[in-house]
C-alpha cells in the first residue's frame, strides 16, 4: 500500500468517524430536549394544580367574606 492509498484510506475512515460522532452527538441532543420537555411537563402539570388550589381558596375566602357580611 503505498502513501495516496494509505491517505485515502484514513480520509475515509476520519469522515465514517465524523458521521458516526455526528450521528451521537444529534442523538444526544434529541434524548436530552426530550429530557427537557417532560421536565416542562411536569412543571405546567405542578404549577396547574397549585393554580388550582389557589383558585379554591381565593373561593373559600370570598364565601366565606361574603357570608360574615350578612352576619
């Protein structure tokens, strides 16, 4: 094997090593953007039931204010 043909042969294998360490990388990215978005999820599902029962006792106070002025 002469000199050109051993280049060649390490240009091929730096270029399928880039694909694969590409491919890698796109699939590391894609596992923690899903990562991120459950995380997301979880948060709006938290922060809706805080919201919610927020919401029930604003509405216990105004009953119960709108009851004790009648009184």
């Amino acid at each position: 094997m002469d000199f050109k043909q051993l280049q060649a042969e390490l240009r091929k294998l730096e270029k399928e090593a880039g694909e694969k360490s590409a491919s890698a990388l796109i699939a590391i990215m894609e596992i923690r953007a899903t990562q991120f978005e459950e995380k997301l999820d979880q948060l709006r599902i938290d922060n809706d039931k805080k919201f919610s029962l927020i919401q029930w006792m604003i509405g216990g106070l105004a009953l119960l204010i709108t009851i004790l002025n009648f009184i």
